[in-house]
C-alpha cells in the first residue's frame, strides 16, 4: 500500500490512546468510565475476547460515570471492553461522488457499486441558517403534480409535510415529486421505514432513475441513534449542495419514524415521557433539523418535503401538531380520496401552502380561490345533490360548481407516471375556473 494511502486510512481511524472501560450494558445504553469526554462525542468500543467493534455517542454523564447510545446492537460485548475517543467525531465524507448512489448515514454504499471517494468531511450536526441571512422566497418550484403546482404552490426554500395514514399513498407521491421536479439535485431520506419498501421506492417509484440523486437509508431494524443521524447526515449532504450554490429537493419519509427513534433514546435515558409517551427532547429535535431547510442569501436553496405519518389519520397526533407549527405549509392526503379513486389524494381544503400567494400570479390566485369555493361547495352539498334534494337554480355559484364538478375531478388526479408543466397546469386552472380578469 502506498505510504499516502496509508497515512490517510490511519488518519481517519485517529482514536486516542488512552481508553475507558465498560462497566454496565443494557438493550439500548453502555455504561462506561475512565475516560474523559463531553456530550455528544463519538467513541469506539472493542470487543477483548472477540475484537468485535461498534461506534456510540456520549449521550449522559454522571461524574466519571458516561453513557454511550450505540449506532448498532450490542450482542458480543461484556463488562471490561475497551472504549477509546474517536478523535474524527460525528463527521461523514460528502461530495458529488455521492450522486446515484444508494448509502447509509455514514456514507457507506449498500447498492453493491462499489466505494465511494470523497475528500471533504461535513459536520452532521450543524446550526440551522440565521434568520436574517434567509433569502425571500420568491421563485416558484415546480414538482410536476397538478394538484400540488395549481393549488398549493411551492417556492425554491420552502419547507412542507405531507401528512398521511398508513397505505394512503406518501411513497408514490414522494416519487411524483423527485422525478417531476425542476432541482438539478435531489437528496431523499428514507428514515425508519421496512426495507422492502427501499428497493421498492427505487424502482417503482423512481423507475430505477438515480441522476442527481442520493438516497439515505437507516432502516426500521437500524438502531435507534441510527435513524435519528440519518435525517441529519442526509440534510448535511443536502447542504453542501446548496453551499455550492445549487437548488435542491429534500425530501423525507419519516418524520414520525425519525422522532420515534428519538423517543427510544430519550425514555431509555430517563426523560419523563409526555404526549404519547413522547420526551421534550423528541419536539425539540424537530425544529433543529426542518430549520436547516431553507434558502440562504449568497448560496443555494433547500426545498423540503417531510412526510408525517398520522397514526389514526389523527391530525392532532403530537409530532404532526408540532410539525405543522415549523412548516411552511401542509399536504394532507385523504383516504377518503383514495377510496374514491383519485390519486394523489391531495385533500386540497385541509392543505396550504404558506408561500403561495406571494409568489404565483393575481389570475392564478383568484382561479385557485375560486376552485378552492366550488370544492367547498360541492362538499357541503354533496348529500341533497346525491339525493336529488338540490333544484337546479336555487344557487347559481353552486350549478356552476357541480357543471364543472367532473373536470375539477380531473385537475386533481393525474397517473404515478406522468409530469405535468407548470404553465400548462396553471392555464388549465385558470381556463377551467374561467379566469378573465383579476379580481380586486
């Protein structure tokens, strides 16, 4: 081996000489002592009968006494193992040798491609953008879904959930959006979630398409601090893109999963647990991940999408509640919808999006309104117009909602496979609500 390479490997494994020892293990926590450390820092724990290696973070410390949430599983180890400091800390290699590829929150590559080369070492754990270096969000980003570019508009920096129960359809719509999206990058996270569903989303959802893609993965049978550090290593490779000044699409599925996990650490801890069996620090982990999101004056954008898992299909569910509050704007998806057949089942009455008005046009805006009237219409009504109650000329507005009741139909369904233009939706909107002048 050449004596750089060497240097290099040896540099990146740069543990500290001194070492403590393990003195107490359960299912999810080590207890060691005999090494001075500080929160949050990573260190490495051998196995001395088997040489059997893990890494953890210093997640308590009680005097000399620290405790380590492992990123694996801790079968093999005893009382007497050896923990050493890693010296590299919570850092991960990222660069654009990351594109099409598939890995785990430690960059590692699980698509049997091969290595991946990378020079730059990024922080997973970094400070969200300062408030008042946020640019306006004032360009449109289209994701090539009608219902969502028509009525819910999305800007270049903006943050939205999609919340939905369970078979409801966030994968598919997941996958609409990164193949219909204008971003040159697309960063998805794939957090908590069966591993079926990882191959499955890739080649049904993504059509096997990894261009300007990179997908993170910490399974459901991942340890818990792997999930949590896998939705912030992916937003760390989200923001070296947008520090090279590019726009990219975030997207992630979960975020029920990801404070799930952080539920895990924090009651194997000792945290009180509160709504749903949640600790505090399962709320305020949300903020310090979805803030990062964003568009940043002098450099790129992120446009982000997290997916909510609503247990229930319960909108007051604990993390949804306080996710909504953080975003800048719901999709929720209807299973009612979805019964009916229209598909994605984007439930446009209970969904916003908070930027929109600022950045579409006063014509798209009043047609978006006015359909937003009519469906309201058709809704309250839907009873005595199935049952013939309803004569005809009682309400002009409402004939002319259910005249075009099957076209607006149509404007909300459109098939997995398709892309839609965002000039060709917005004047379809406005030519079906017949849109003549604005407004005033």
């Amino acid at each position: 081996m050449p004596f750089a390479s060497l240097k290099d490997k040896l540099s990146s494994k740069n543990y500290s000489v001194a070492f403590g020892e393990v003195v107490k293990i359960n299912a999810t926590v080590i207890t060691a002592k005999g090494l001075k450390v500080s929160i949050s820092d990573m260190v490495k724990i051998i196995s001395n009968d088997t040489a059997q290696e893990t890494v953890g973070m210093v997640t308590e410390i009680d005097g000399d006494t620290f405790y380590i949430t492992p990123f694996s599983f801790v079968e093999g180890f005893c009382s007497g193992d050896k923990v050493f400091l890693d010296s590299a800390g919570l850092n991960i290699p990222v660069g654009s040798s990351l594109l099409g590829r598939v890995v785990d929150p430690f960059m590692r590559p699980i698509d049997g491609k091969g290595s991946i080369s990378s020079s730059k070492l990024s922080p997973i754990i970094k400070a969200p953008i300062a408030a008042m270096k946020r640019g306006m969000i004032d360009e449109i980003f289209s994701v090539g879904v009608k219902s969502i570019d028509g009525l819910l508009t999305c800007g270049k920096g903006q943050k939205l959930g999609i919340f939905a129960g369970s078979g409801v359809g966030k994968s598919t719509l997941m996958g609409m959006i990164v193949r219909g999206s204008v971003a040159p990058i697309k960063v998805v996270a794939l957090i908590g979630e069966r591993g079926r569903e990882v191959p499955e989303f890739i080649e049904k959802n993504l059509g096997g398409n990894l261009e300007n893609t990179v997908i993170i993965v910490a399974t459901s049978d991942d340890s818990p601090l792997m999930r949590k550090y896998g939705a912030f290593a992916a937003m760390s490779v989200a923001e070296h893109f947008k520090d090279k000044g590019l726009d990219v699409l975030f997207i992630m599925d979960s975020v029920t999963r990801f404070a799930m996990a952080q539920r895990e650490i924090g009651l194997a801890l000792g945290e009180p647990p509160t709504s749903k069996g949640y600790p505090p620090s399962s709320l305020t982990l949300l903020p310090q991940l979805m803030e990062r999101a964003g568009k940043e004056e002098g450099k790129g954008s992120i446009t982000a999408f997290f997916t909510v898992l609503i247990e229930g299909d319960d909108m007051s569910d604990p993390i949804a509640d306080q996710s909504r509050s953080i975003l800048d704007g719901h999709i929720v998806l209807s299973r009612e919808l979805t019964d009916f057949g229209i598909y994605p089942p984007v439930h446009i009455l209970n969904s916003a999006s908070r930027v929109m008005s600022d950045i579409v046009s006063k014509e798209h805006l009043s047609a978006v309104l006015k359909f937003r009237r009519f469906y309201t219409l058709l809704k309250e009504n839907e009873v005595l117009i199935r049952i013939g109650a309803y004569t005809k000329g009682s309400d002009p507005e409402l004939d002319e909602a259910i005249s075009k009741k099957e076209q607006m139909q149509n404007f909300l369904s459109q098939n997995a496979d398709k892309q839609s233009n965002y000039k060709d939706t917005v004047d379809t909107l406005i030519s079906l609500m017949e849109i003549s002048e604005v407004i005033e």
